[in-house]
C-alpha cells in the first residue's frame, strides 16, 4: 500500500496476485496428488485402483462427448490463460511507461481527490495519458487543467511540444 498526501491510502490492484495463487495452488495439489499416487503412498490405496469411481468409469466408456466437452472447455480455459499472461506482460500495449511524466500530471492534479490510476506511456505515435478520477471530483476543472498546463507540461518535458497526445478520463461510478 502507498500512502497519499491527504492521509487516504490508494489499494494497489491486486487481480493478477490473487489469479496466480489461486492457479499455482491448484496445480501444487495435483502435483503433489499425482506424485503421492505415483509413489504409493495415497491413503493405502493400490497403484493399479482406479481414479474415477465405477460408475463414473462406465459411463464415461460408453459415452465419450462429456470427454469431448471437458477437452474444448480446458482448450478454452487455456486460450482465456494465454490471453492474461500476454496482457499481464504488456503484449498489446502502445509505448513505454514514463515515470517523469506521471510524476508530473500526479503533481499537475495534486488538489483532485482520490485519485486512482494515472499513467504516461510514450510511443512512436506519440503520448498516451490515462487518468481515472471518482464521480465526485469536477470534471470540468479536471479536463480545464489538463488543457491549460499539465498535458503541454508533460508533453514539453517527455517528448517535443508537436507530439500527438491522446488523453483517456475515466469517471469511476
């Protein structure tokens, strides 16, 4: 957590941590499942028992499209998978962050409250600035000081005063 200026503290987006341990410890316990029963050592049971349940067993050899279902819905589960993993290492995304001009706009906009997420990403096609304020903030003055000074602050500082800048607010609910 990092502390504001106004005593609030601003939660850092915790999703992929929670995604990660959840996945990592699903797949600790079928390994260790998988290395118990391959050493023998699963609550007495024989190396040669069955995993599913008779039942299960039988109608499973009889009908193989649930096979068939559970095979498509572990594929989907896996591009879904890929798709995160290529998103959470930046694949996609337009330029590279710019520490000095997020400090910038942070200070530019030092008197909005409750500021959540701001970022600079600095590309060929020029600057790219995200800001997200709550719906209690004014807008208007928000968008009257980027206008004014801190976006050709920022654009002056980063890159040259003829870059292209595109600015995305999000008014969060």
């Amino acid at each position: 957590m990092m502390a504001s200026g106004n005593g609030r503290s601003i939660r850092q987006y915790a999703g992929n941590r929670v995604g990660l341990a959840v996945v990592g410890g699903t797949l600790a316990a079928l390994g260790g499942y998988a290395w118990l029963r391959g050493q023998d050592r699963f609550f007495d049971l024989p190396p040669n028992a069955r995993v599913l349940p008779a039942q299960t067993y039988r109608v499973l050899a009889d009908e193989p499209w649930p096979l068939w279902l559970l095979a498509l819905g572990l594929l989907l589960l896996a591009l879904v998978a890929l798709r995160w993993l290529l998103l959470c290492l930046g694949w996609g995304r337009r330029g590279a962050h710019n520490g000095t001009g997020t400090a910038m706009l942070f200070v530019g906009l030092k008197g909005v409250e409750g500021l959540g997420r701001a970022g600079v990403r600095v590309g060929e096609d020029g600057l790219r600035i995200g800001l997200t304020c709550p719906s209690a903030a004014d807008v208007g003055a928000v968008v009257g000081k980027l206008d004014q000074d801190i976006v050709g602050k920022i654009r002056r500082e980063v890159r040259d005063d003829e870059a292209a800048t595109l600015v995305r607010l999000h008014v969060r609910r």
